[in-house]
C-alpha cells in the first residue's frame, strides 16, 4: 500500500493506491515453468498522478547441456497495452494523458543462451567443524 499526501501553495491532494504482484514457479526436470503477475504501479507526484502498466509474462525453459531455450508470452490476450497514464489534478487544468504499445502486448520472446564452462574447475575441501565445548571455564 502506498499512501501520497501532497500539500502546495493552493493545493492539497491525496491517494491511496494498492500493489499486488505474485509469481509461481515450477521445475519439472530440465524444465522451469514460471508465471508472474502485477497490477501495475500508481503513484501521485505533486500534482501528477500517475500509473505504470500491469504486467503478467508465461516463460518455459528448457535446459540441454549448456543450453538453455526459453519462450516468454508477455501481457497475453492484451492487443492495445496501456503502459502508462498521466493525469494533471491542477484546478486550473485538467490533462489526462495515456501511453498504449501495441509492441508489449501478445508479446513472444524466444531466446536461447549457452553457457560457456571453460576452465579449471576447483573442488572445494570437506571440513568438519567440532562444536563442543568440554572447558568448565574455571583456572587451574
């Protein structure tokens, strides 16, 4: 939650607004299944309100050696994307602007990715650690 309190020379404003985001995540094997999910940020600056775009991405992996293929569907079933509105709260002017991308809705990223293990690789030494105290703390 997030709670704006605004004070100017004429003016007073307020807002309370809200932010939810949540994400699951499964590994099935070489496989990893994400989904992840917001409402989008709003906020009020001054005399500006303000709201970042919600955003909900659907990302598979799958790992093949050194390889990793993924596909992302970001803002599914989403054509017109709202990714940011702006409203002016003057008492002189009212101005109400919005920002939609078409390019960030029905959004598919395919990527693939290689890692590269070339190198010494080093194995670390297995230390035991004896925790006990068998010392009564008292001078001989």
């Amino acid at each position: 939650m997030q709670r704006c309190f605004n004070y100017g020379n004429d003016y007073s404003h307020f807002y309370t607004s809200w932010f939810y985001t949540g994400s699951i995540t499964a590994y099935p094997g070489k496989f990893a299944i994400r989904a992840y999910a917001d409402n989008g940020n709003r906020f009020l600056e001054g005399e500006k309100r303000g709201y970042q775009g919600a955003a909900v991405v659907l990302k598979g992996s799958y790992r093949y050696k050194d390889w990793n293929f993924s596909l992302a569907y970001n803002n599914p079933f989403c054509k017109n994307y709202k990714s940011s509105e702006g409203e002016i709260l003057n008492k002189d002017m009212h101005k109400i602007t919005t920002v939609y991308d078409r390019s960030s809705g029905n959004c598919l990223i395919l990527s693939v990715s290689w890692r590269m293990s070339h190198g010494k690789t080093y194995k670390s030494a297995s230390k035991t650690i004896n925790l006990r105290d068998t010392d009564d703390g008292i001078m001989k």
